[in-house]
C-alpha cells in the first residue's frame, strides 16, 4: 500500500496477518505446536536473555496468537499487546506488573459482577486492595488516591448497566496522581470507542465478547498505550528496576514505549501461566475480520430494542445511552458516536420475580451469562452473575433485582422485539 493509513475495517481484516511463507496459506495458519526449534545455542540463549524476538514456547507466544496481538493493536492504536487465556487473566497479569503486596488501585463500582469479585476477595489473597469510586461522580477518584494508589481501573461501558463512563475526566485524575489509567473497553470494543485516544494508558479486553463475537472462544487481551514513564518515583519497579532473571535488564529503558506489553509477557504470562491457546486465537481473529459489521447492526438492533421497551406498559425503565432521554445520551454522542454498544439493562416493574419470569419465557434469546455474542442474550444478574453481591452493592453495580440485562445479536429485529412482546404480555 502507499503512505495511506489503512481504515478500521482493512485493519480488522489484515492487520498484523501475511501469507504464510511456507505454504502460501492465506488464512493465519493454527500453530498447534508447544515448542519451536533454535537455530544454534547463540540464538536459544538470545532469546531467552531477551536479546532477540523470536518463538520458544507457546505458553510465551505462537505465531498464530501474535497476529491477534498485533491486530488487536492496531485496532486499538497501542504500541503492542498480549493475549492471554481469559478477560479475568488479562486483570491479574495487568496488575501483577504494577501492583506490589499492600498496594491500592481504584476501581469504579460499575463493573461486571466477575471483576468485583475479582477484586474483592480474589486479589485480597495477593495483598492487592481495592478502592472503590463512582464513575457519575469524578471527584469520588481524586478523594480515593492515596500515597498506595497504583492503578486506576474503569470500563468504557460498563456492564451490565450499560452507562457510558468519562474516560477522559477519569484519566485527568490519573494524570494527576501519577498512575496508568487501566480501560476495560469489552463492551464498546475498538470500532465504537478507543481508549487510548481519550487518555487510557493500558486497554484489556474479554476477547471472548465482541471481538470474538460468536460465542465459541474465551480468550483476553492487553493493549499497551506506550504513554506511561514507568521510571518516574520509582513506583513500578518490575518495569523500572533491573530484573535479575533477565541479567539485570530494564525493561524500561530497554523496550520503551511497548515496554509493559513485554513486562507482561516475560514476568506475567511466563510465570503465571494463563496461554491463550492457538485454535482459541484463530477462531477469534477470524471473529474480528467481520466485527465493523457485526458491531453496527448490534447497535442498531439495540436501539430498536430499546426504543420498544422505553414504551412498553410493564417496563419501569430502560437504561441505554443510545436513547436521547438517558442521562449518558451526551457521554455516548462524545465517546460512541457511532452507537452506544449491544448490552444494556431495563427494570421490570413486577421486580425480581418479574425478571425471573421474562427470562423463562423467551424463545429466541438464549439465556447464559455471556454478552457479544451474534446471537442475542438474556440474564437476571441479580440471582446470576451479580448474585455474590449483597442488595446494596447490586444497585450501586446496576444489577438491582428489578433488573434483566440483554445483549442484543445481529438477527432481525423485528423477531427480537415480537419475542420480548410475548414474553412481556400486555
């Protein structure tokens, strides 16, 4: 090609992908291998001192899964990433680079109900401590930091609830505080919103949503903005210190501005070990090839379906940004211009038996506790991925028990709306 940056949908389709030089396959080939051969024992012993790139072992990288890197990258407009083995290992290696025993990072209530958890309990085993803050209310992040902050950790949109958080305002307070600003962007994915350009210093993903897009694949993703000085105050010494396993390199000042993106992988994923395998990663970039597509008629189709329900007599309300009286309609028309995403929530006015009720009565929509799938998806958080939250932490978390999360498929949306109908009644 010329000079010309390629677009968004010639990137979800090439980027990051060639040939095989082998065989002339066009399609990315499945590197079904554990293991790649050296060439002699300079080259195995430069790779393993970090002096050369190259393949050793698949739980540390596979031709197969670097395409997904780069192409998920390139997507997002980060420097490089890493993929890894689920959404939930993404979190755990991200913040086992910054994070050391009785550390803080601040996280906004409005999370999916796993992370919450995640964070509450899982992380506490590693002397990690959550803080948690109000995405509606910025100054509740500046109140927050503390002499311990070391991260901060927010979502583009939240689930289950949908609402649009302010990325940019958010990443002032990281700016602020002298910390990288973590955007979990599953449920925008790339094509709605990129983090990176509103301030975001590291991007994850659940691969297995959106990007992926058709329910058959768990994977996760690390971007690396490249735009934070690990050295400054000494905060991150796993980036900014020498590493001993490594004959004392710096990744800082070795690897620069994809410098975490490799901090990742050679202390995060070597030794914890969450691989993503190469059949997940091939059947995910091939997920991607079509999400431009796939992203447009969710949110078209979401609208539809939320445009019914806002007038239908035994909704009490609908929570989606996409729909002008939504009080994130002006954060969505900023940061998601081109829709406000496929997941969102609305609440029965029949309560928690009601939202029982709906989800029993569907036919088209499957009920299962995943979102970003073609087809299109029920749940009552509340008695489900919300249910280890006591009442109080539902609501804050927008998972109340009046509450049904959908996430709306790529089917026609007159049959989702004909079977909401008849599972709603008159």
């Amino acid at each position: 090609m010329s000079d010309r940056l390629p677009g968004f949908s010639t990137l979800a389709v090439h980027a990051g992908a060639q040939p095989d030089p082998t065989t002339g396959a066009r399609a990315t080939p499945i590197y079904q291998t554990t293991s790649f051969v050296f060439n002699d024992a300079d080259h195995a012993a430069s790779l393993f001192g970090l002096q050369a790139f190259g393949n050793i072992y698949t739980r540390i990288g596979n031709p197969t899964n670097a395409v997904l890197e780069e192409r998920v990258a390139a997507l997002e407009g980060g420097t490089a990433a890493l993929a890894v083995a689920s959404g939930h290992a993404a979190q755990v290696v991200v913040l086992q680079q910054l994070l050391q025993p009785g550390d803080e990072f601040i996280a906004a209530r409005k999370l999916y109900g796993g992370s919450i958890n995640q964070f509450t309990h899982a992380f506490k085993s590693f002397g990690w401590n959550v803080v948690w803050a109000d995405p509606d209310d910025i100054a509740s992040f500046e109140r927050a930091v503390t002499p311990r902050t070391k991260a901060i950790f927010i979502e583009s949109i939240a689930n289950p609830a949908g609402s649009i958080t302010d990325i940019e305002a958010i990443s002032t307070v990281a700016r602020k505080a002298g910390v990288p600003l973590i955007v979990d962007n599953t449920l925008a994915s790339p094509y709605l919103i990129r983090p990176i350009d509103h301030g975001a210093d590291i991007v994850v993903h659940s691969l297995t949503k959106f990007l992926g897009g058709h329910g058959n694949s768990i994977g996760g993703i690390i971007v690396d903005a490249g735009t934070f000085d690990w050295s400054t105050g000494g905060k991150y010494p796993m980036l900014s210190e020498p590493r001993p396993e490594y004959h004392g390199i710096r990744l800082q000042e070795t690897f620069g501005n994809f410098a975490f993106a490799i901090a990742c992988r050679v202390l995060g994923l070597r030794d914890l070990g969450p691989a993503l395998s190469p059949f997940n990663a091939f059947m995910i970039l091939t997920g991607i090839e079509t999400l431009p597509l796939r992203m447009q008629k969710h949110c078209d189709n979401a609208k539809a379906v939320a445009e019914f329900l806002a007038g239908h007599p035994a909704v009490a309300a609908v929570n989606y940004a996409g729909l002008a009286s939504d009080k994130y309609h002006q954060l969505a028309r900023k940061y998601a211009p081109k829709g406000a995403g496929a997941v969102f929530t609305f609440s029965l006015k029949g309560g928690y038996d009601a939202g029982v009720s709906l989800v029993s009565k569907l036919q088209l929509f499957s009920h299962l506790a995943n979102v970003g799938d073609t087809r299109s998806l029920v749940i009552h958080p509340a008695s489900t991925t919300h249910s280890q939250l006591d009442d109080a932490a539902k609501v804050k978390s927008g998972a109340g028990p009046d509450v049904v999360r959908l996430s709306i498929g790529i089917e026609d949306k007159e049959d989702l709306i004909a079977d909401l109908e008849q599972a709603l009644g008159t």
